[in-house]
C-alpha cells in the first residue's frame, strides 16, 4: 500500500487518529440489492467501482474488548438522512444519487473551496488522475458530506476521497 501524505494525514487531523474502529465504514447491500446489481445491465461497471478500505490489525486486546464504535442503527440512520439529502437534492431529476451525478450535477453540487482545489490539484498532478477519476473522487467526496451532515465538502471529505482512491490504485490489478 502506498503510505498517506502528510498533507492528508493534516487534513484528517485528530479525527484521524482515533481508534481504527471509527474509521471503518462498512455499506451493506442484502441479498437482492447485491443481485440485482450483478445481474443488471450496468452490474459488471457497479461491481468495479467497489472501494476498500485498509484496516489496520488488532493486537489481542483490541480485538476481545467490547466495542464502542457506531451501531448498525445509527450508521443505517446517517445512510438512510445522507440517501434522503439526496432525493431532496436531486428532486423529480433522473440522478438518484451521488454516484450518478452528471457533469452539470457536479459542478453545481460539488464545488471545492480554494484549500480542497489545492489538495485535489496535488492529486491529480502526484496521482496522474484521469478525468474520470476526478469526477470520481468528487462523487464520493460529496457522499462523505452528505453522511457527515455537511452542506459543502470540506476539506477532510476531499481527503477522505481521495485516500480511497490511493488505496485503490495500489491494489489495482496490471
């Protein structure tokens, strides 16, 4: 894996350094939702456009001590006001959600304030992003917002989504 910059570690902060529980997020999709995403036309695209998230390993301890991360609950209540954001936002438009935001979509919804074009330059120019790959980040940066109850993607939203797509870089396949 390719180690985090430090300008991504400062931008994450001391949020970032909690305990690794809080930053796992895990989307869950039931059985049907997962089949009919592999079985429709667009299932083959869906499927690659999965994220992973590396989590660090657990001595003993952490591992048998109960847990104070987030219930299901709670993280499906966050999913389910981030999905209503979405429609409010998208209204009787064809987009659904986030990650079918056109380019009309995302210039609107998913402006960078002048520190997060900064970081997204540095990015692109050290990551050798595509356009698409761009628009990517954005769509996921604008996710992590809407789960965080942000009007606007900040800072750590934009670092959060592009550590994703570091992360994904350095697995991809030849």
């Amino acid at each position: 894996m390719k180690p985090v910059t430090s300008s991504l570690l400062d931008a994450f902060g001391a949020d970032y350094e909690a305990s690794a529980e809080r930053r796992i997020a895990t989307l869950a999709l039931s059985k049907s939702e997962l089949n009919s995403v592999a079985f429709s036309s667009k299932g083959a695209n869906a499927m690659r456009q999965k994220f992973s998230v590396e989590v660090p390993a657990l001595d003993f301890d952490e591992l048998t001590e109960p847990s104070a991360g987030e219930s299901s609950e709670t993280i499906r209540a966050r999913v389910n006001a981030a999905r209503a954001v979405q429609r409010a936002r998208y209204g009787d438009d064809t987009t659904a959600t986030n990650a079918h935001m056109g380019p009309r979509a995302l210039a609107q919804f998913c402006t960078l304030s002048p520190e997060c074009e900064q970081l997204m330059h540095q990015a692109f120019d050290a990551m050798a992003l595509t356009a698409r790959s761009y628009d990517r980040i954005l769509r996921v940066a604008r996710t992590i917002a809407d789960l965080n109850g942000a009007e606007t993607i900040a800072l750590t939203h934009l670092a959060e989504a592009i550590q994703y797509r570091t992360y994904d870089f350095s697995v991809a396949e030849p």
